[in-house]
C-alpha cells in the first residue's frame, strides 16, 4: 500500500492526495465551478496508480466539496447551502411581502431561485397522503408538482396535495403561479387562517431516477420531507411532498425549553 509519513504514524498515500485536493478547494486555489484535475492529471501529478487516485476521490467526494456528473468528472460546488430555519420560513410577514417560503430561503442564502410547475390538476390521492389528509384512499385532491432550482440547478421536487372540496374554490391554485406569497397566502386569503406546519424529515439514498432529476451524483444522499399545514380549525388543508438535495441544504430549528 502506498503510504506517507506524518505525525509518527503511516498516512495512507490516497488520504494524503485527498486532503492536499480538499485544501486547495478550501484555499482558493480550486475554485467554484472549477473542474478538479482528471484521473489521469493526477496519476501523472502524484506518481500512484489510478486505484489510488479513485480511492482519494473517494474521500474528495465525501467532503461535499464537489460534485461529479457522469462523463464529465467532478466540479468543485459553486453553492452554498439554503438554510431552513424554521422559526421564520413560514412566517406570515413573508407571505404578506409577496415571498413564498423557497424564494425567501434563497435570497437569504444570496442564491437565484427558480422553478418549473410539472403538473396541476387531479389526482387520486396516495394511502400515505390520504392519511395526512383525514381523507379516503384514493379520494380525488389537486396535486402541484414543482422541480425547485438554485442557480439554474435542480435541488428540489415538491408535490402539493389540497383536499378538492379547499381547492375547487380557489382558481389560483390550478394557475402555474398563484400569485405572490404562493400557495399558503391564496389558502389565507380565502379563509384558512394557518395555526402551525408539522415536518417529518428522513435521509436516504436517492434512486436512481432521483438522482437523474436532481442532477445528483449516484449513491448521492437525499432528505425526504412531508410538511403538514394545518388551519385555526385544526384542518390539514396542505400535504408537501419533498425530495430534496441533501448536500443542497441545512435545517436549523429553534426548540422552546418551556412548556
């Protein structure tokens, strides 16, 4: 094994390879979009052989500091992550300055938000979603299915699901934009006073198809988000169904320590 001394201790050599990468990404000296040198630059660079440089992009990719696309190698992140901070991402005074939750996120974190509406219209509603809902499996809901951007990147999917007898009322839900505020300010104005929004977060590893529409490396790790929004009158008048980019975002929340 290709090894180097430091400290007293053997360094693994592809250890040592990958950490003087990561520091010259954190340095600068690689820089946002910038692509990191080929196998072959670096078999050529450091003297090894290929495993060894394909064990120290390993480590590379571990760092979250580059991402790779298939056939075209690996790209330092040109991004940083939007933060969720849950004590304010909902809050009212966004809605009312015409900002829905996303966009109000990304301009928090500098980034250019955009998104692409993918469906509108009925569905039958999923078992799990139906549940959420307090509705029959299978009931008919309106489903909005979006594919979230940052900086011309896809990071996001969501899906919408609205009980019929909410939506069918309200024309500006079927509109690819519902106007500022989105979604939950149209639900408000029409009555549905919002009293909290509940999130079930989990992390996986994205499917294959996943990671194709988010743009991901293979093996890339996701967080899957189902939010609740529930009304004044203890009514879910909103299931979100989301797919999200793991390394694209941070969840910061505030806990009260009182009852």
């Amino acid at each position: 094994m290709e090894t180097a001394v430091g400290g007293g201790k053997s360094v693994p050599r592809y250890v040592q390879i990958a950490e003087e990468i990561v520091q010259q990404i954190r340095a600068g000296i690689l820089k946002p979009g910038d692509m990191v040198p080929s196998e072959s630059e670096l078999v050529e660079r450091y003297g090894v052989s290929g495993g060894t440089i394909r064990k120290a992009m390993v480590e590379v990719r571990a760092s979250d500091l580059v991402e790779t696309r298939q056939g075209k190698g690996s790209m330092v992140k040109a991004r940083p992550p939007v933060r969720h901070r849950s004590s304010d991402r909902f809050k009212r005074s966004h809605r009312q300055g015409g900002k829905a939750a996303y966009l109000a996120e990304s301009e928090q974190s500098g980034a250019k938000a955009g998104v692409s509406v993918l469906y509108i219209g009925p569905t039958d509603v999923p078992n799990d979603i139906a549940e959420r809902l307090g509705v029959p499996a299978g009931t008919q809901v309106l489903a909005r299915r979006r594919l979230y951007f940052r900086n011309e990147t896809p990071v996001e999917t969501a899906t919408s699901y609205l009980p019929w007898d909410v939506a069918k009322d309200i024309p500006e839900l079927f509109a690819k934009n519902p106007g500022g505020g989105g979604i939950y300010a149209r639900l408000e104005d029409h009555g549905h006073e919002f009293a909290e929004f509940v999130e079930t977060l989990q992390a996986r590893l994205a499917t294959k198809a996943e990671a194709s529409e988010l743009a991901l490396s293979p093996g890339a790790s996701v967080v899957h988000l189902i939010r609740e929004a529930r009304t004044t009158e203890d009514r879910v008048v909103e299931v979100c169904d989301t797919l999200m980019a793991a390394d694209q975002f941070v969840f910061s929340y505030r806990i009260p320590a009182s009852d």
